[in-house]
C-alpha cells in the first residue's frame, strides 16, 4: 500500500480544524495542522505537503498570503491547495483562484464535499498549470 498523501491544513479554529483533521484522517490521509498561516508557511518548507488546506481569515497571517507564499515555491514542488473561508466575497474567490486554489469552500461545509475536493486535487496529473495545450494532428500519408 503506498503512503498516505500529507495533508498540510491550516486552520485557526480548534472545532474546525479537530474535525477537519479526524475526517481526512479516517480518510487514511496524513494530517499536519498549522494554526496560522506564518506556521503553515514554515510547514510547507518543512514538510513538503500534497495538498494545503487554508482558511482565509486567521491571525498572525492570513490565506491569502500563504497563497502568495506558494507562488515563490518551484511549480513542481507546489502542494495544490483547497480554501475553506465564510467569507461570501466573489473578489476573494477569484483572487484566490487567480493565485492556484483548486477548490474554494464557504463554510459551512458538508464533510464528503471537503473528501471529494481532496480526492479531486490529489488524483490531478501533474501537468504545469502554463504548458501549452496541443492539438493532436494525424499524420496524412504524405508524411
């Protein structure tokens, strides 16, 4: 059986982020949990993650700067990330977009809405977000 994906989920909310991290983790996902977002960039450094699982508002730092954060690491080694927030903002969900978040989730949320969103991120082929996207062409007989 091959190691279970890690999961970096940063999340200020104890409630929210114990469940989070019970659910993934019946899920056979490796959980690390950040309070902050500057301990989530730290932990992103540190434990190279699958995926990342943010909230927006936090204290200390928020989402959006550990979104920003993740720009700075190697296409390659970039974890994809889920953000979960209450904010209803459209301008914040397509910033967050803009900046490579998979899935964007209003809390509240339903738990196998939040599985299905891992399973998505983490089944993706790791395809560079900026290749170019090629037409297929058949070669005629002249060729």
């Amino acid at each position: 059986m091959p190691d279970p994906r890690l999961i970096l989920l940063i999340e200020d909310d104890r409630e929210i982020a114990t469940t989070l991290r019970t659910v993934l983790e019946n899920a056979e996902y490796k959980v690390a949990h950040a309070p902050n977002g500057k301990e989530g960039k730290r932990l992103i450094s540190e434990l190279h993650p699958d995926l990342v699982i943010t909230d927006m508002m936090m204290p200390q730092l928020g989402g959006f700067p550990v979104l920003e954060f993740l720009q700075t690491v190697p296409e390659a080694e970039r974890p994809k990330v889920i953000m979960i927030t209450a904010n209803e903002g459209g301008r914040h969900k397509a910033y967050a977009e803009m900046l490579g978040v998979e899935t964007y989730l209003r809390k509240p949320f339903a738990m196998d809405l939040m599985l299905d969103a891992v399973e998505k991120a983490l089944s993706k082929p790791e395809e560079p977000a900026d290749a170019p996207k090629r037409a297929v062409r058949k070669k005629t007989a002249d060729e």
